[in-house]
C-alpha cells in the first residue's frame, strides 16, 4: 500500500498544482518538442541527420535537466519560479547531469548482468510466454534499482551530499514498496503510449492528433518520471511523511 500512495501522491503533484507544473516544466518541455519536430523535418528534408541530431540531444538534455532541478526544488525547498521558466543554476544542472551518468551507468552494468542468463535460456528455446515474464522481471528490477540509486538525483538538485551507498541503505528493505510504485508507473506509461496508438491513422487528422498527443504524453511522462524521485526522495532520505510532500 505504500507504493501505491507514493505513486498516487507522485501524479497528484503533477494535477493538484497544475498551474505551478506548467510554469516549471511547460515552456522548457515545449521547446524539447519543438526541436525534436525541427530536428525530424530538417532530416527528411534535408537527408542529414547527425547535425540536427546533435542539436536535438543538447538542447532536450539541458532543458530535461533544467526542468528536473526545478521541480525538484519547488516540491521540497518551495523554490517557485519567477518568471515564465524556472531559475537556472549552471553549478545544480551540471550536479544532476553527473548523478544521471553515474545512475545510468549502474543501469547498464545491472542490465548486462541480467542479460547474461537471459542469453541462456533464449538459446535453450524459450518459449514466447516465458520471453514476456522475463522482460517484465528485468523491467521491473531495472526499475527498482533505477529508483533506489536514482534518489542521488533530487540531491544533487538539493545541493546534498547522498552517496549510492546511502541511498541503496535508506532504501534497504523498501522493495515491495517501490515495486508497487514501479508498476503503477509501467501501467501509467503503458496506457498513455496505447491512447497515443489509438490515435494512430492514415488521415491528416490522425496524424495531427497523433503528434500532439506524443508531445502531451512525453511531457506528463517526464513530469510524473521526476516527481516520483521527489516523493521518494522527500518519504525514504529527509523522512517526512506523504501528508507534507507538498510545497508550503
């Protein structure tokens, strides 16, 4: 139950101050959208793609991580934004992008131990229904160690010293929990990109709902994705309960 109520609590967040989340994340996620459709049309147009490429991943990284900080910090220091966009801090952005590489690359070394066995019993012939509980196990630990390491992310936007050690410590014994949250936020994830799916079709139409439903979708995705660290981050490492994870 207390994996449900963190990722309930993680969406309400989002909805509750909706005004607040577009005022962090909207202008800064909108412009990530805006390049990406730039980025495609100069491709097809154009048939290069490494420059335009190059210009998307910056420009979508640096406004992802400018967004993360901020949420971060308005969730749990109040810090709200002045203006259209969020404070930028050079010193918290470049902080949570080293925490991400480190994230990511406990992530990787996780997933190539995992995919060892894997390798195995794929080459003994596994059948399709065992291939698919075995993607959902590896999703879900991949899952699971993403959130327990990932705390050292709203840290770094704190400015607070939290090693992985630390954070795989305060979350020793919380798996169950974080599980639960792990999978609300897949069936979240899931349900969104079926919709998007749905919306899918050969007319103008469909392609316009289509798009502007991924841009939609990817950026409560994003917001949710952050918001879930905060509220762990916030339960699990300053121990305050769900009730006070909101900005005063």
């Amino acid at each position: 139950m207390v994996g449900l109520k963190l990722f309930i609590h993680s969406v309400k967040l989002v909805f509750t101050d909706f005004g607040m989340a577009l005022r962090v994340g909207g202008v800064l996620l909108a412009v990530q959208a805006i390049t990406g459709l730039a980025a495609l049309g100069f491709i097809f147009a154009q048939g290069i793609w490494l420059l335009p490429g190059f210009v998307f991943i910056v420009i979508s990284t640096a406004t992802f991580l400018w967004f993360a900080v901020a949420w971060h910090r308005y969730v749990l220091l109040n810090e709200a934004p002045s203006g259209l966009v969020p404070n930028f801090s050079g010193e918290r952005v470049l902080a949570y992008f080293i925490a991400g590489v480190i994230v990511g690359l406990i992530g990787w070394l996780a997933m190539v131990v995992m995919m060892v066995p894997v390798g195995f019993v794929i080459a003994s012939g596994a059948t399709a229904p065992l291939l698919l509980v075995i993607t959902a196990m590896i999703w879900t630990i991949g899952l699971l160690i993403f959130f327990r390491v990932g705390l050292i992310l709203p840290a770094s936007a704190l400015k607070q010293r939290l090693k992985v050690s630390e954070a795989w410590a305060l979350t020793s014994g919380k798996s169950g929990s974080i599980v639960a949250l792990a999978i609300g936020w897949g069936l979240t994830n899931f349900l969104l990109d079926l919709i998007g799916a749905g919306l899918a079709g050969p007319h103008t139409a469909n392609h316009i709902a289509s798009l502007a439903w991924t841009a939609w979708s990817f950026w409560l995705k994003s917001i949710i994705g952050v918001s879930i660290l905060t509220t762990l981050y916030g339960f699990y490492v300053e121990k305050r309960s769900i009730g006070t994870l909101v900005p005063s």
